[in-house]
C-alpha cells in the first residue's frame, strides 16, 4: 500500500521492472535557486556521489570569489562557504560520505590548491597541490579531479608553457603531472609522466571506488601525436601506454575537451577520443579498453567521420557499461550517443538530440544502477529550454522532457549530478540583464 501525502502531485510515479519511476511520469521540481538571493553565479560547478544523498555546487560570484554550498537530497541549502580566489572555475567532486574536495587555482599566484567541504559544511585546510613554477600558463593549463569511495583524490593537470605575444599564439613545451590528497589532508609526492622532449597535454583522470587511478592525455613527439594512459598509484606513475593506433591519431584542433577517461570497480579503464585529420577537417570518435592488469583491448571506431565533434562524456556503471555522448556542430547541431559493453562490444549508434538549429553542449550523468541521464539547452535567438532524456541499464532511451520553465529563456551551461538511484539535481544559468540567474531542479 502506498500513502500519498497532500503535497505529492496528482500522478503517482509508477515503479518500472528496472525499479525506476516511469520516465513519463515522475516528476522534476519546479525551477528554484540554489544560490543566496542576488547572487552572482559564474563558472557553476555540480558534484555528487552516487552513494551519498545530497549535491554540492561551486560558482564565482564575481570578483574572483569562489563559493560552494551543499544542496541537500530534498533541495535544501546549506550555509555558504567561501573556497578562495580565482577567475577560472573550480573543480569538485564528492566521496562516498558525502565529503567534497574543491580544486582551484589560486588568482594571485596561479597555485594550483584543494580544500574539503564537510557533510556539515565546515572547511578544512587550503592544501598546495602545485606553485606556479608547475601550474604553467593560462589560458593553456588544465586540471582534472577524481576522488575514491574514501575520499582520497587525484588531481592531474598540464603544464603549458606558451609562446608569442602575451604568450597566446601557441604552445611552446608541455607536461602533465599528478598528484594525490588524501582523505586525512595529506600530499603526496607530485608524479611527472612527462618525458623530456614530449609535448603532453589534456589530462585526464578517472578513479575506481577502491582506489585505483588512471589518467590519460594526448602526447606529441617529433610531430605525432598520440593518445597515452598511465595507473597512477600512491606514490608512483605506472608504465604509460600508447592507447590510440596510427589509424584513430587524436583531433588536436580542440585538445581541451576531446579526450575522457572512465573507470568501472573492477579496474577496467575506457579511453575516449575525438579523431580525425587536421584542423577543420571531419572527426570522429575513437574509444579504446585498458583491462585492469594492464592490457589494451581493440580500438573501437565509436562514431563515423562526420561534422565537427565537440566535448565527449565517457560514463561507466558498476557493471562495466559504458555510455559514451558527444555534441557535433555542422550544419545542424545533434547530440548523439553509443553504449560499450562490459567485455567490449558496442551498441547501435543513436541520435539524443537534433538535428537543430541550435543545442548547447550536454551534461550526462549515471546513477547507482547504471541509469545515465543527460541534458542540454535547445532553442534559438535566447529562447530556449533545458530538455532531458534517461536510459535504463541497458535500455533505450526515453523521450526528451521538459525541465526548466514554460517560458523560454536565454538559458546557458545545464548540468546535471546523481546523489542516488531517483535523485538527480539539475542547473542551468538563464540570462537575465545585466546578469545571470542560476536555476535548479531536482526529482
């Protein structure tokens, strides 16, 4: 028998085979603020775990201060907590407790720091992950963060030293380098994979809940260009790994954001990268398998030569699946998807979104039981809505939904984060003279 309180909408969501509310019928909050009343919100950043109730988001609110904020599973909001400065977003992800590390670097002297928020929202030290003799120049640098069941976290980040004037027209050396803060608020040593003469770039870096950390980056020596993994472990970079073949070369023109990494529980890493010639020729999508004990499964030409392939999302459930998305922007705009099965195979080539005349890049998400959900902003000339879609476990996909307000609105930058196996929490930032307002649902 099942109460339904005052409160609970009309429609009952109904529980699917999978365990699930019906797609068609359960419910997503109307739209509120998660930020205090004018505030600014910039460079928004979502964590969660999916084992802990409950979100965190991170944002500028303007002049170089960084703020965070716990959202809890009923939608509501914790104290405000200021992180520190900078004029870049932050980085945060969430442990198994609920712990949250916040990674950042440093306005003044471009360090590159970390800082753990509390299930209670208290702060712990500002921790130096690198100075600025390795964070290297901006705009170039790039950081990535992962954290395990216990909270321990692995930042990876490159070093660019740039060249030309005001130090923007291109890379002149690079290095990507990694290292672990532990749950207690300890360093470990900083780890260089980087070999002298290599110009390394684009880490990235997945954790498995036990601990277990890859990262992978694309690596140029003597003009070509690959893509490379290496096991990270407390203490030391493992052996680094050519992952890409001569045939799927990486599509450098948008380094930054084609290439992911992913890791299931039982150690498996899956490579994922934007292929293709030169700069502004077609690209595809290249996925490849690094097995726990070390060896690299087939390379698999995950989407065909095509229009323009923009940021990639890699996602593995705790069964191994992995559900990869990316965006293309050609003359249309779609958002398309392809699932990767535990022991390597690969399902049929889907199109989520489009074509349309406009989409904003996606957010993608998976929960507990290996549901992923994504979503992205679609409209054009500032009206536009926040649309989602949900697939089970090895299901198909369910039909886009609406999720931001009846009107539209210029709405940029959705996200979205799982907390659990029903709980999922969604921002975007709708534009409003002379700023912008950041808007959340929940379900």
């Amino acid at each position: 028998m099942i109460k339904v309180g005052a409160a609970v909408a009309a429609t009952v969501a109904v529980m699917t085979a999978t365990g699930h509310a019906s797609e068609a019928q359960a419910a997503w909050s109307r739209p509120f603020q998660p930020l205090p009343t004018g505030q600014v919100g910039l460079g928004v950043q979502l964590a969660a775990s999916p084992w802990a109730p409950g979100s965190v988001i991170a944002w500028e609110s303007g002049n170089q201060v960084l703020r965070v904020r716990r959202i809890g599973p009923g939608g509501s909001r914790g104290p405000v907590r200021t992180i520190g400065r900078s004029d870049e977003p932050s980085l945060v992800a969430v442990d198994r407790r609920g712990v949250a590390t916040v990674v950042w670097f440093d306005a003044a002297d471009h360090s590159l720091n970390a800082r753990r928020l509390s299930v209670s929202s208290r702060l712990g030290p500002v921790l130096r992950v690198a100075g600025p003799a390795l964070t290297g120049d901006y705009p170039y640098r790039s950081a990535r963060l992962a954290v395990d069941a216990d909270g321990d976290a692995t930042v990876v980040w490159a070093q660019i030293e740039a060249i030309g004037e005001e130090r923007l027209i291109g890379i002149g050396a690079g290095a990507v380098h990694a290292r672990r803060v532990t749950a207690d608020h300890r360093l470990g040593p900083v780890l260089d994979p980087s070999h002298a003469g290599d110009l390394d770039v684009a880490p990235r870096v997945a954790v498995t809940p036990s601990g277990r950390a890859t990262m992978a980056w694309v690596r140029t020596t003597a003009g070509v260009s690959t893509v490379v993994a290496s096991r990270i472990g407390p203490g030391r970079a493992g052996a680094v790994h050519t992952v890409s073949d001569p045939t799927h070369p990486p599509h450098l023109e948008y380094s930054s954001d084609g290439i992911e990494v992913t890791s299931d529980p039982a150690g498996r890493s899956t490579v994922v990268w934007r292929t293709g010639g030169g700069p502004g020729g077609p690209t595809a999508v290249a996925a490849r398998r690094l097995r726990a004990g070390g060896e690299l499964g087939p390379t698999r030409a995950v989407a065909p030569l095509g229009a323009a392939v923009g940021p990639i999302h890699a996602l593995a459930d705790r069964a191994g699946r992995v559900a990869v998305l990316w965006y293309r922007q050609g003359d249309a705009y779609t958002i398309e998807a392809r699932r990767l099965a535990p022991r390597g195979g690969m399902g049929s080539l889907q199109t989520i979104a489009g074509p349309s005349e406009y989409l904003s890049h996606p957010d993608a998400t998976v929960d507990s039981t290996g549901r992923v959900t994504v979503v992205w902003a679609s409209g054009i000339n500032g009206k536009r809505h926040v649309r989602v879609r949900h697939a089970a476990p090895g299901g198909p996909w369910g039909p886009a939904r609406r999720i931001s307000r009846r009107r539209a609105a210029d709405i940029l930058s959705p996200h979205v984060v799982a907390s659990g196996p029903d709980d999922l929490l969604a921002t975007w930032s709708r534009i409003r003279r002379p700023n912008s307002v950041v808007e959340a649902v929940r379900r």
